[in-house]
C-alpha cells in the first residue's frame, strides 16, 4: 500500500444522520414521560402499569405481524434460556415502571432525574462486580463521586432517595441481561416476550379491579379509556427509535445521548411541575454530574485511542 497521508490518516466515516435524529427522538419521548403518566389519573400506578404491560404487547403482536418477525419471537418462547432470562428482565422493567410512575405520581420527578443519571455509575459497578471487569482509576473516580452525591443528598433529607437508587440498579441489571441476549433477540420479540411474562398478573390485578368496580378503564369515559390504551404505543415507539440509533451510532454517541432524558425530567420537575430543589440536592446533583463528566471524558479518550490503535495496525498489516 502507498506511504500517503490518506492512508496513514483515514478519513472518519460521517455521522448517520437519521441515527442521530432517532436517537434523540427516542430519549427525548422518555425525557416527556413525566408530562404523559399524570395524564392517566385517577388511575393508580399499579394499574397504569397493568395498562403499560397488556397494551405494550398487543402493539408488539402487531408490530411483530407487520415486520414478519414471529419466528424470533417464537424461537426466544421455545428456548427455555432464553425464556428465563427475559422473564427475570421482566420483572426488573416492572419494578422500575413501577417506581417511575409512582415517583411521579408522588411529585418526586426529580429524583427519578437522578436515577437515570446515576444508571451509567451502576453500570460500571456492575461491570466489576459481575463481569469481572478491570477499572481505570479515572473511572473509580467517577464511582467515588457517585458514592459521595448518595451520602450528601441521604445526609440533607435524612432519608436514601430509594426512588432514585431503585431506577438506576433494576436499569442497570436489565440492561446487563439484555445485552447478554441481545445479540439473539431483537429489541421487538424481547419486549413482546417480557410483557406476555407480565401479562398473566396485569390482566388479573385489571379483572379484579373491574370486578370490585375500581377500575378507570370502565368508569372514567371513553377518552380515559384510550389515554390508557395509549401506553402500548408511548412504551413501543421509544424503543423501536433507539434500536434504530443503536444499529447506527457509535456506542460514545449513544452514552452522550442518554443524559437527554433525566435532564428533561430534571427541567420539567423543577421548571413545569415545581419541585423543590434544596441545597443537599444540588450538591448532590453537582456530585453526579462530575462524576457523569469524568466517565464521559474518559471514554471519549479511550474510544480514539482505540480507534488510533486499530488504524495502525490496520495500516501496518496492509
């Protein structure tokens, strides 16, 4: 191969343009939610949840009809591995549902904000502490941070802010089960699967509501009714855009995207709905974000001097 500098140096490929909108897309829908839960009162977290979950798979079903993909949703129901795994992520989506919607039907937006900022901190625990994973001392800095904003913000409220803690670990353990089966089951057939897990009990808790006449659904009109119906489409439509970004972006532009969302909800639980922000909370937050920008920098680092690395050789082996 010629000694050039187009050889030495090549050129990086441009950005996919319509990865990048469907990935903003994708986090801005979660960064609204907030706006859209307080819409299905006076229905309850749980049954909102009940809701979320029976709907969430009849979109999938159809979504799964019009795409011709039965046969990965069939193949994930018949592998009994695969099975169990998606339904131990299934019960950690629910619970985290259910704390989101609750912290937000409770006022406390803001300390689901935090949750998902703290997400990216989980993760990197849970890379040590499950996968075996080596840090570098930068990104242990990054943990002591995060340790320390828990504390100052435990130590103003006098209490652990759990919503926050319970979002970011069920999160952070559902995304490391879904990344380990990923690779086989696409982001449609594994929340189809997830959901026809749930079914069984949100279809019971919604029959027992109706039988003792304190379900929404029936008694609050028909446009309560399709608000609820909804959420199947507000649960699918979020997820199909990120799959899309996932398959086109590079994974350092997909972790810069996903401060999207909490930074929505922190503008919208402080701005729109006026929560209060103490000054243990903004500590708290300042604690996060820095450890948020150390893990940030690093990775950005990391990712070109791989990406340099891999250029060399690939210019040495030609």
């Amino acid at each position: 191969m010629p000694d050039s500098p187009t050889a030495a140096r090549p050129v990086a490929a441009p950005l996919d343009q319509l990865g990048l909108a469907t990935g903003i897309g994708a986090y801005v829908l979660w960064g609204v939610l907030p706006l859209y839960f307080p819409l299905l009162q006076p229905a309850g977290a749980v049954e909102i949840i009940a809701h979320r979950v029976v709907w969430s798979l009849l979109f999938c079903l159809v979504l799964l009809a019009a795409t011709r993909t039965w046969g990965a949703y069939v193949t994930a129901l018949r592998n009994r591995r695969t099975l169990g795994v998606l339904a131990v992520a299934a019960v950690l989506l629910a619970i985290n549902w259910l704390v989101f919607v609750f912290g937000i039907l409770t006022d406390r937006v803001v300390d689901a904000a935090l949750g998902y900022y703290i997400n990216p901190l989980v993760t990197v625990t849970l890379a040590v502490v499950v996968l075996r994973e080596r840090l570098r001392p930068v990104q242990w800095v990054a943990l002591g941070f995060g340790a320390a904003a828990v504390v100052v913000i435990t130590a103003g409220y006098g209490q652990l802010p759990w919503i926050a803690l319970v979002l970011a670990l069920t999160f952070g353990f559902y995304g490391l089960i879904k990344n380990r089966v990923g690779r086989t089951v696409g982001a449609v057939p594994g929340l189809a699967v997830e959901t026809l897990v749930l079914a069984p009990v949100a279809l019971g808790y919604l029959v027992w509501m109706s039988a003792i006449g304190q379900g929404t659904f029936e008694t609050e009109g028909a446009a309560h009714a399709l608000i609820l119906a909804s959420s199947g489409v507000v649960t699918a439509i979020p997820l199909l855009l990120f799959n899309s970004a996932a398959r086109r972006l590079p994974l350092s532009m997909l972790g810069l995207l996903q401060y999207i969302a909490p930074t929505l909800q922190l503008l919208i639980g402080v701005l729109v709905l006026g929560e209060q922000m103490p000054a243990a909370r903004w500590w708290g937050f300042a604690l996060v974000w820095t450890a948020l920008g150390i893990l940030t920098v690093d990775g950005v680092r990391t990712g070109r001097a791989q990406r340099l690395s891999r250029r060399a050789a690939e210019v040495s082996a030609g």
